[in-house]
C-alpha cells in the first residue's frame, strides 16, 4: 500500500517554507527559518582574524554551532553542556561544510564567520533547514559589510540549499517530517548549489538496503526541491543582485 502523507503533501512537495529576516538585533545576519513545523533560528556573526593554520594567509574561514533547545521536542532534551553529542558535532560541521562552499574566501580576506542554527521547533529536517536558512543570513551579514565599507566586493559567490528525502513503502518522498522521518526505510539529506551540483549527501538504509534506480529517483525529488529552494532564498534577499557575485 502507497505511503499517504499526514499532511496531504504529493510525494515531490515540499512543506510550507517562509524566512523571517533581522529576526534578531545584534547579528550582522539572521534569519527565522520555518519549514512546515520546524523552526530554526540562523545567526551570523562576523570577528576579525582567523583560526592560526590561516593566519597571514589572507583567507577568512566560516565555522558553524548548532544546538536544539530542550523544549524543540516533545520530550524535554537535555542541554548539551560540557560535551557535545556526536549527532550534534555531526550536523554543525555539516553546516559549515556546505554553506563555506558558498564563499570566495580570499575576497572575504582574515575575517571568520560564525553561523549559529539555533532549533527552537524540531519535525524532521533540522541540519537541511539550518543550511538553506543560514544561507539567507551568510547573505544578510555580507551585505551588512558592504553596506558598512568593509567589503569592497561581495564574497558570496555560490547559493546553497539542502533538503530531506526518503524512501516510504518503496518510494521517494520530498521533505519528510518526524512521522515520515521515523517510518522511512531509506534517508538522505542533499545539499546543492545554485548550479544543481552536489555538495554532500548523507544518506543510509534504516533496514534492508536500496537499489541504483532508487537513489536516482531521491536525488531527482531532491533536485526539484532543491530548485524551489533556491528560488524561496532569493526572494528572501531584498538586495539579491547585490550581494551574489557568481563565480
């Protein structure tokens, strides 16, 4: 029998998206993200310097934090505190994977970006919400530094989204959220470029295993979904053609 989504979705679409930006007052960017139920709140600060293996190198570098506050879930999570989780280490540097594919960094010069994805409403989908919405921040807090004169050109050079996909009852679903997360025999998170070009893809067999043809068909809905996203991220950035300098 044929998965039939809780939401009423088709298989290929995604939930709800909207961007909520200068969702807060000292960040140079951020941006409340929601997707469907999950809510994310994205971040960006801005220090001069860099980590020591740069220094003197004229590059800057992006680094990212991710946390889920304890009341994001239906059952209270315990704060992280003194040691981080490995789901946690794994879903920040995926972040800051995909979203330092998005900058030139020379052009950035010795300066360190901070993406902070806080989760203040957890159904599925977090790490993928934190990078297509922290792009929206990256691009606030980089036109709040040309804006300001401390950038003469924009390093944003590549737009970056990533999406959920899953496999239920033998096909491939679009942006699952927890009920489809749980029950999917198959899971993968893609994050692509502007350009549809592959920049990570997580994914794994819960139980059993998948088929080549099968992984065509989830990267495929990815791709469409990725292909809204990108388009809901531009419409998100008032000064788009501004701060996007395509490489």
């Amino acid at each position: 029998m044929a998965w039939q989504r809780p939401d009423g979705r088709n298989p290929d679409e995604l939930r709800p998206l909207s961007f909520y930006p200068h969702f807060t007052r000292f960040a140079p960017g951020s941006v409340l993200a929601k997707c469907g139920d999950t809510q994310v709140l994205c971040t960006v600060s801005v220090t001069e310097g860099v980590p020591r293996f740069l220094t003197g190198s004229g590059k800057g570098w992006l680094t990212a934090e991710y946390r889920m506050l304890p009341s994001a879930t239906q059952q209270r999570k315990e704060r992280e505190l003194l040691k981080l989780s490995g789901r946690t280490q794994e879903i920040q540097r995926l972040i800051g994977r995909s979203l330092r594919a998005a900058l030139d960094f020379e052009v950035l010069g010795e300066r360190t970006l901070t993406v902070d994805a806080d989760v203040l409403q957890a159904d599925a989908g977090t790490r993928t919400t934190a990078i297509t919405g922290g792009f929206v921040a990256l691009a606030h807090a980089i036109s709040q530094l040309l804006q300001q004169g401390v950038l003469e050109r924009s390093p944003l050079c590549r737009q970056v989204a990533g999406v959920s996909v899953g496999l239920l009852g033998g096909e491939a679903f679009l942006d699952l959220n927890y009920i489809e997360d749980v029950a999917a025999t198959v899971d993968f998170n893609v994050v692509m470029n502007h350009k549809l070009e592959i920049i990570e893809v997580q994914g794994t067999a819960e139980e059993g295993s998948f088929s080549r043809q099968q992984l065509n068909q989830l990267l495929d809905v990815a791709q469409k979904g990725i292909q809204e996203l990108l388009i809901a991220q531009r419409d998100g950035i008032a000064d788009w053609n501004a701060v996007f300098a395509e490489d």
